[in-house]
C-alpha cells in the first residue's frame, strides 16, 4: 500500500505530495512513466506499467510512435491506463545523465506531463524520480527540479484541471534524496 510521507498545498490550490510505494497501484488519474523517446517498456517503471497494465500499453505506445514519431522531452505521448487503476498512462521522456542540458530537458518532461494532464482535463497525475533509474540522473538534484517545475508550470497556469500531484517514490534513499529537497 502506497503512504503519503509529506504534502503541502501550492499557492495556486494544488496538492504536491511525497508518496513511497508503487505508482503502478495508484489510483490517480494518470501515472507518467520514465519512458524512452521509442517508448520501448522493457525495464524499470516503464516495465513495472506494461507488467501490470497489461501489453495494450504497449501496443498503444508503439501505435502513438508509428503516428507521432519519437517522442520528445517536452511533448510526452499518452495511450489508455489498461488495467491499470489509472486512466491514462503519461510517457515522458527524461534525459539521460550526461547528454547536455539534462536540467532543463528534465524541467521540460515535468512541465509537458502537466500539460497533458491538463489537455485531457484531468485532476490528479502521479509521477515518479523521472530519470533517476537507468537514465543516472543525480536523485537530489532530479528533485530540486522536479519541485520547482511543478512549482512554476502552476504559478503560470491558474485554471489547470489539476488538483493534485503525487510524486511516488520506490526506494528509501529515493524517499530521503526527494524529502532533502521537499520546498520549505
């Protein structure tokens, strides 16, 4: 069972939370999974969502690259949620530790996953330590700018249709990275 380690309401409305647990189990309205520009499921959180929503996520994502082309770090892709609690499963595309500009390539996939929530009009998404896991992205780091691009996507846009966020985290040293630099 996931459990909710902190949280703190934005100055636009907007619930941010810490969560530990598993974001294939949550119930929010879209899950982001930390995919890669083919959105090729094999391993990780990409993995764990084909696992247990099933291969439709895949099917739909390789339908998604043969329409749309690679997907970007600012415009993720989105397919159905399958079996999945969650509706719709968000793609996005972190960068990987090393490939230049990965700061704001990071900032852009949060702020993107945003606004694919807001354009299918939903009121909750979860996402995860994108680029963290395979990708080598520095963990604290990732979370200083995982805070302020949720912070800033909402200081810019007042009537998004998301209400909550939920940032779930697997791992303990992933917890205590994120909780380090929770916004004061």
């Amino acid at each position: 069972m996931n459990k909710v380690i902190a949280d703190r309401v934005l100055s636009a409305g907007q619930t941010l939370q810490i969560v530990q647990g598993d974001i294939t189990v949550e119930t929010t309205d879209a899950i982001v999974n930390a995919a890669n520009e083919h959105l090729r499921h094999g391993a990780g959180v990409a993995g764990a969502i084909v696992r247990r929503g099933g291969e439709a996520i895949q099917r739909e994502s390789d339908q998604w690259v043969r329409e749309h082309g690679p997907v970007s770090h600012a415009h993720p892709a989105w397919t159905p949620g399958g079996q999945l609690a969650a509706k719709y499963v968000i793609h996005a595309v972190g960068p990987v530790w090393g490939s230049g500009e990965e700061d704001a390539k990071l900032a852009s996939a949060i702020r993107g996953s945003l606004e694919v929530a807001d354009e299918l009009h939903l009121a909750s998404i979860a996402l995860p330590a994108l680029s963290t896991g395979i990708f080598g992205f520095p963990v604290e780091r990732a979370a200083r700018i995982i805070f302020a691009a949720i912070e800033k996507y909402f200081s810019k846009a007042s009537s998004s249709s998301v209400k909550q966020v939920r940032i779930v985290l697997f791992d303990q040293v992933t917890v205590d990275a994120f909780l380090k630099s929770w916004p004061k």
